[in-house]
C-alpha cells in the first residue's frame, strides 16, 4: 500500500480538529463561516458568461454535461440532466424557470464531480420530480436531484421537489442550502446528506416519510453532523405528532389539543422507521434560524445536541429534543408543545434560553445510555440504563408541566441559576422533581406547583432555603415570587391546577419577607421560614427510596 501523501494526512487531521470544535464547551460559539465557501452562497450569475439551455428544444430524455462551468436551464423537460466531469471541477445549474420530469432515475443526477452548485433564479419557479429508482451496484440511487459529491443550493427563487421513489434532495457527501424558497415532499427522507447538512438560509419546508432532515454516516472522524444557522424551517414527517407515545401513566389533564388531553396510543413512527425532524449522525448544533416541526418522532436528534440559538415550535410523538449523549441549551427560544419527553439526554444543561414543555412523560429525563430509536434501532422496553446522568440548569428560562417527573435524572440533579418552574401529578408515582444521586438548589428561582396536597422528594433537596404554602390556582393562574420590594423574582404559569406551592430563590434568606401571588392575587405574605407549612410527603425519598428507579 503506498503512503499517503502530506496533503491527505493533514486535511484528516484538520477533519479530525473540526469535528471536536462541533462538541465545544457552552461558551465557545461555532464559527459557521468555517464551514462553507464563497461558491457556496454566491448566486450571482451572467447569461453572457455562461451557457444558456432551452430544455424545451431537446431532442431526446437525456441531457449530460460533460464540462466545468456555469449553465443555464430553461424550459420543461421530460427526461434527466445528469453532470459528469472530472473529480476536481465544478459545475453550476441555474435554474432559471425549469420543470424537469424523469421517468428513470433523478431529475437532475450528478455522477461525478467536486462539487454541485444549484442557483435558483430570482424570481423564478422550478420543479423537479424523479422517476424509477436506479440501482447503481449495492447503491439505490433514489432521489429527486442526487449528486455522488458536494451538493449546495443557494439563489432566491423557489424549487419544489416531488420525491416519488424515495429522497428529495440527497448528496453523499456535504450538502449545503444557503438561499431560496424550498419545498420538498418525500416518500422517506426529505433532505439527506451523508457526511454533512448545512442549513444557511432560506425558506424550506418538507414534508417527509421518514426524516425531514438527516446526516447519516457514522463510520469516519468529522463527518455525520448538522449545523443550523439560519432561515424558517418547517417539516412534518410521518402523520405529524398525531398521538404520543404511549406512557402507561394514563396522561393528565390540561387544555386539551396539544397542551394537554393526551393520548396514550403509539405514534406513527413505531414500526422502526426513523420520523425525526432534524437527526445527526453525531454531533447536531444550532445556531440561529426559525423553525417549526411537526414529526411523529423526536424534534432533534443527535449523539450530542447544542442549541445556541433560534426560534422552535415543536410538536411530536416522541421528543422534543434528544441527544445520546449531552444536551445543552445555551439561548434561543423553545416551545415544545406536545411530546412524550421534552429534553433528553443522558447530561441535560441548559445555560439560557426560554423554554416551555408540555410532555405527556418526563418534561426533562437526564438518563444513562444510548436511545435505540436513532440510527439502527427501535425503542425497546428500556431505552436508557445506569446512573452517569446529570441535568443542570444554570441559567435561562425553563417551565414544564409534565404527566410524568418534571425534571428526572437517573443521577444528579443540579440547579445554579435561571428560573425553573414545574408542574406535576404528585399522586400517582410521579412528581416535579425525582433523581437518583444528589439534587441541590444553589441558585436562581426554583416554584415547584403541583396536585393533591403533596410536595414529593423535595424534603431530599438541598442548599437554599425552600418553603411549601398550599395554594390554589386553576389551569393558566400565573405564579409570581415578589420580594419585600415587589421586584419579581420568577414566574410560572402552570397550564394545569394545583394546590400546592414550593417556592425557592437565591434572593430570599430564612426569615425574609415575600409574597406570593396566583392569578394575580395574593396567595401568601409573610415571612419565609425552610419547609413545609401546610404540605405533606407522601413517603417517597429522592434516591431510589422505594428501591430503586422505576425503569426509565
């Protein structure tokens, strides 16, 4: 075997040094710009410079582009446009108002090249649909525009892309979309990159019956990642969230629809095929960006999941964002409405941000172990085991109404900062908080409400100074923490009743005057004094008190 050239080793290396920068600690911000190139994102282009194609004047089902450059396509063509050039050269499709129809294979299929650069036309439609999957060796090739290398995708005009065999867009290897109006229908995955997908701008939507948008090679240092930067993304995959999974807790109340009334029937996406809105190989970060998902299966997938910014609405069967291995939530704005779980992972950090769970189960589980519904599995009765699990909220906004634990770690569970509000069923084996190590509150403001007169296992929490009132509030009665000056120091809107309160904060000292209001009235006013007032234990201690975790 011949050694490899210098050039070879160092760009493993420099693949190597990337992929530990995707997994940076919570401080650290991911430079994007290091990950494309001007080509990437550049969508200007000369007809006097490039080569202009009516399709509409071909003879023939096949157009092949054999040479290096910028190309021009017009016109509507039943038939494919395949790009084969040599390995070091690039090609450049503008799509300048096309409809491209294959009755074998893609509508646009790159063979060989460096790279593939898609441009859509301002202001201009294009749609491609593909035809008869192509079997190439052990290869299906089964996608609406294809390419054997880089693909990237920028411009301002739209592409709607019908992937009537299996993918919409595919590339196998670093697929990058950094502009135009997308929307992409599939019969599997949407949107699927095997070493990378790269999500700069632009407006997609994708309707899928797999995942919407995937990276799935698991086999090389560097590769498998997501990164989302930027534009407004929305994907359904599957039926939609449609039901939750079935918890075997029987669900709680609430306002019904998706905040509430659940139902306890599998999701669509149990028969093993993989229904996640945005899954990772390996490592999956946000940046920025708008999106909005409504899957049958997990929000967001990965080994490790880091959200630094951007806007989420989310709603699905599963959860709503999931990581194998650490799941940190630096800022950005998060609405998980309806899901099994909210956050999970076998570390659970959340830095900042604003987020608000709705979950039928556990609003956030901290579990040792691998989720068997990523790539090569199906949930199985035991998704998570051993007691290596963290969940620490050191600052940001977290409120959680659960039919499950509120927050639930198979460890430890730590609270530094922030404001944390969890809502809870204390009365049927579930409650706010339960953890199997230690669980201290040294920071930030921590109102516990719940139902049935109960407070369990936060005589097991340590550090500040804590104290249960009962007090009542019907479904939607905002909970305030005012000090002796009216300045707020936490609120929490429970989307359930409750008639119970703990309240805790780092601004409050045993014996310092505070008030409590619900529903805007006042609930309490005096003096805060450590324990309980009027609420009970029901027995059950933090630490496996009844023997042990109760499987998940």
């Amino acid at each position: 075997m011949k050694n490899k050239p210098v050039w070879m080793m160092l760009l493993a290396l420099a693949i190597l040094l990337f992929s530990l920068s995707l997994h940076a600690v919570a401080e650290e911000q991911l430079d994007v710009t290091a990950l494309y190139k001007t080509k990437d994102t550049d969508a200007s282009w000369s007809a006097e410079t490039a080569e202009v194609i009516d399709l509409s004047a071909l003879d023939g089902n096949l157009l092949t582009i054999s040479g290096k450059g910028d190309y021009v396509l017009t016109g509507t063509f039943n038939g494919q446009v395949a790009v084969e050039v040599s390995e070091e050269e690039k090609v450049r499709l503008i799509l300048n108002g096309v409809t491209i129809t294959s009755s074998q294979g893609p509508a646009i299929y790159e063979k060989q090249a460096d790279k593939l650069i898609i441009t859509l036309a301002e202001g201009t439609e294009n749609r491609l649909t593909d035809g008869a999957a192509l079997q190439d060796g052990d290869d299906t090739i089964g996608a609406t525009l294809y390419a054997e290398d880089d693909l990237s995708i920028n411009g301002t005009g739209s592409l709607i892309v019908n992937g009537t065999q299996k993918h919409g867009l595919q590339s196998k290897a670093d697929l990058i979309i950094a502009g135009g109006k997308i929307a992409v229908i599939a019969v599997t995955d949407g949107i699927r990159g095997r070493n990378s997908v790269l999500v700069l701008d632009g407006e997609i939507s994708v309707a899928a019956g797999g995942d919407g948008i995937v990276s799935t090679r698991t086999d090389a240092e560097g590769k498998g990642w997501v990164v989302l930067a930027g534009g407004l993304v929305t994907v359904k995959t599957g039926d939609g969230a449609g039901t939750v999974r079935a918890s075997g807790k029987g669900g709680f109340g609430g306002k019904g629809g998706g905040r509430g009334g659940w139902n306890t029937t599998v999701s669509t996406s149990s028969d093993g095929v993989s229904q996640k809105a945005v899954k990772a190989a390996t490592d999956l970060t946000v940046l920025g960006g708008t999106y909005s998902f409504d899957c049958a299966d997990d929000g967001l997938h990965g080994v490790n999941v880091t959200v630094n910014g951007g806007s989420f609405s989310i709603l699905t069967g599963d959860d709503g964002m999931h990581a194998d291995s650490d799941l940190t939530v630096n800022g950005g704005g998060i609405l998980i409405a309806q899901c099994y779980e909210g956050l999970e992972g076998t570390n659970v950090t959340v830095n900042g941000g604003d987020i608000r769970i709705t979950a039928s189960d556990d609003g956030v589980n901290a579990s040792g172990g691998k989720d068997q519904s990523g790539f090569g599995g199906g949930w199985g009765n035991d998704r998570f085991s051993g007691s290596g699990a963290m969940l620490t909220v050191n600052g940001g906004v977290l409120q959680v109404d659960a039919g499950g634990d509120a927050l639930d770690s198979n460890g430890s569970i730590r609270i530094t900062g922030g404001v944390v509000g969890v809502w809870a069923v204390t009365t049927t084996g579930e409650g706010a908080i339960d953890f199997n190590g230690t669980g201290t509150v040294s920071g930030g403001t921590l109102i516990v409400a719940s139902t049935g007169g109960v407070m369990r296992d936060t005589s097991a929490l340590t550090g500040q100074s804590m104290m249960a009132l009962s007090v009542s509030g019907s479904q939607g009665a905002e909970i305030q923490l005012l000090d002796a000056q009216g300045n707020v120091l936490g609120s929490f809107t429970p989307l359930n009743a409750y008639d119970t309160v703990l309240v805790s904060s780092d601004q409050l000292q045993s014996g310092d005057t505070f008030t409590l209001l619900s529903g805007g009235k006042t609930a309490y006013a005096g003096t805060l004094s450590a324990g309980s007032v009027t609420a009970q234990q029901d027995g059950w201690g933090f630490g496996g008190g009844r023997g042990g975790r109760r499987g998940r």
